[in-house]
C-alpha cells in the first residue's frame, strides 16, 4: 500500500541548538515542510533578536538537499513587553508565543509566573497581531496530582483567558486528556485548536513501567490512562480541523534521559510520521491523515499549504538503536522495533 499525501508540517518542534541541533535537524528536514520551533533553549529564547539569530543558526545546519523552514517562537516571560510582540510580528519570521507556566518542564524556569497578574498587557498585543499563543497547559501546584495538571490547567487557566480574550488565537500544545480533546472541540474553530503527539495517541502510561523504568518514554505532559488515548484518538481521526501535528519531538542526550533524575522528552522526529500514519489506519481513518498532517496546522495558521508531497509506503523498516553525534548518543522512541509505514520524498 502507498499513500501519497502532500508534506507535512510539524506544529510543534524542539531543535535545540549546538551539536544537538547538528545531529537532530536533518530528521525533522527529511519529512517536514517547516516546523515550530520552541523556544525553550538554555538561555530561552525571549526577544526577537534571538530568535532571529537561533533562526539562522538553525538554517545553517538544515541539509543543503532540504528546503526545511523554521517557523519561530518566543518564549513568554514576566516580563516580556507589548512592544516585543510588535517587534515579532514585524520581523516576518515569528509566528507564535510560548507560554511555559515557570516550572511546568524542561527549561521552564524563566517562564510565567502569573499569567493574569503579570502578561494581560502582552496578550492584548497579542490580539492585535493576531499572534498565536501556543500553551504549554499543566500547572505546576506540586499538590495537585501529576496526572491532574493539564484538566486543572484549563479549569483556573485557560478557560478564564478564554472567556477574557475571546480573539486570542490559542493552541494547546500535546494534549494528553479526554478533558482537552473535549475543551477544544468545545471551542471556536479557527481560534483554539491542539496538537497532538505521536507519544500520545500510540501509547498510555503503562509504557513507562513496561518490564521496568522506561526514561525513554518520559515526557510532559506525562502519558495517561488508556481512555484518554482512545479519547484523542478518535477525535484526531474524526477529521475536527481543530487538531494538527505536532511531534514535541524534543531529543536529549542519553545520559540526561538515564539517569537518578532523567529529563522529560520523547525522541520521535526519525518515527513520527510512521506513527500517525499506523493510527489512521487502525482507526480506519487514512483518508483524514493528510488533512491533519498538511492542512490543519497552516490553516489555522493563515499560512499556504505545502505544494510538494511525500509518499508514504506499507513498508516494515527497523528503527535505529540509537544516533550518535559528537557529544554521545540520542535513543529515539521505538528504538530497534519495527514499524510499518515508511516516508520518503518523492
Ligand atoms: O517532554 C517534554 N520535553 N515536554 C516539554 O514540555 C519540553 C520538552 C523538552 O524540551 O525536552
Ligand atoms: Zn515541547
């Protein structure tokens, strides 16, 4: 079997930068058109400036054969300024804000601590560019259950900002719950919508403990209880033009990942496309695949499709035990498993 689809974008990417980012880019440039770039570097990407600089740096190091663009992100903070955003939006190649709610994950702590409090100014800006916010929807209230923290997000966040500034153009990144599929279908198409990771429509959170620790299954928002996968999945096949990919494909070094307090991240840009193509099949769903592979995300964007395609082929490949790069090694996710579905350009 062979599908033909026209090329994906990834709505939601981690690139890093350094020999990270030598070693990772050519993955995510080999099957994506463009890609969001979070923002979330050490230090985080907070002023357009920089994230002018870590645009170039990042095509640099795209595959002279590839065509990749990076779509960037500033990353939100107490103290980012109305101005910024019209900065950002003037300089042609920002298209989103982050919110990281301080603490909430990797690289978070320079992110918001108050969002009501501290960044109603920068939102309304916001409003005026028509500049998405692209949230990061877990609270970080150490009391509240780990497995909680993205329904409690949108009951004391998300909802209050939306019923606030109803124009805001809003994405909740990796949607992990029943609840957040159910929220954004609740919500006005065209002005929130969701991505949605492989991670979180193959596996539930079993896959952590699977025979043992699983690190390479970590992520955050953390995997959840099988209905809640069922859940995203069947909204994402149903063809709602509110969900689009987004890996979080977000690598780390080996050693970060194995370790007495490994970081949180998942590894799937080499598998991604393998895997939302598996997904569509079993829900018996190939023909919305490229609607939300290629055309949901620019939509709700306001930018052009893609005009060339890749093809995707019922083909078993082995996926590799790991990429090692100057600094050690990257596991990807289903490292030396066999999938099914293989893209290549045509
Ligand atoms: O698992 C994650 N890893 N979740 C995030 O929100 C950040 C990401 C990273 O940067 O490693
Ligand atoms: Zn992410």
């Amino acid at each position: 079997m062979e599908l033909t689809i026209t090329r994906p974008d990834d709505w939601h990417l981690h690139l890093r930068d350094g020999h990270l980012l030598q070693a990772v880019v050519s993955h995510s440039a080999n099957h994506f058109g463009r890609g969001i770039v979070m923002p979330n570097l050490k230090p985080p990407i907070t002023t357009t400036s920089a994230a002018v600089a870590y645009r170039e740096t990042i095509l640099k190091a795209v595959p002279a054969s590839s065509d990749f663009t990076p779509l960037m992100t500033l990353y939100l903070t107490d103290t980012t300024t109305p101005q910024e955003i019209k900065l950002a939006r003037k300089s042609g190649v920002i298209f989103a804000v982050k919110l990281y709610p301080a603490g909430a994950t990797t690289n978070s702590q320079d992110g918001v601590t108050d969002l009501f409090g501290k960044c109603l100014p920068v939102l309304e800006e916001m409003v005026e560019q028509n500049m998405p916010l692209l949230v990061h929807g877990e609270v970080t209230d150490p009391s509240v259950d780990v497995f909680d923290r993205e329904k409690v997000f949108i009951d004391t966040v998300l909802q209050p900002l939306i019923q606030r500034l109803p124009q805001l153009k809003v994405v909740m990144e990796h949607i992990t719950t029943m609840d957040a599929a159910r929220f954004v279908e609740s919500c006005k198409e065209g002005t929130v919508a969701a991505t949605v990771t492989p991670q979180h429509l193959v596996l539930n959170r079993n896959a952590l403990f699977q025979g043992g620790l699983q690190p390479h299954n970590y992520c955050l928002p953390i995997l959840k209880r099988e209905i809640h996968r069922q859940a995203i999945v069947s909204s994402v096949t149903s063809g709602n033009k509110r969900f689009f990919l987004g890996t979080d494909s977000a690598p780390h070094e080996r050693r970060g990942k194995e370790c007495s307090c490994g970081c949180a991240g998942i590894y799937n840009a080499p598998v991604a496309l393998s895997l939302y193509a598996k997904v569509f099949e079993e829900a018996g769903a190939l023909d919305k695949l490229e609607a939300f592979t290629s055309f949901n995300g620019p939509d709700f964007y306001g930018l052009p499709r893609n005009k060339s395609k890749i093809k995707l082929t019922k083909n078993l490949w082995r996926v590799p035990e790991s990429f090692a790069f100057s600094l050690g090694e990257i596991i990807p996710m289903f490292a030396g498993e066999t999938l099914e579905w293989q893209a290549s350009f045509i």
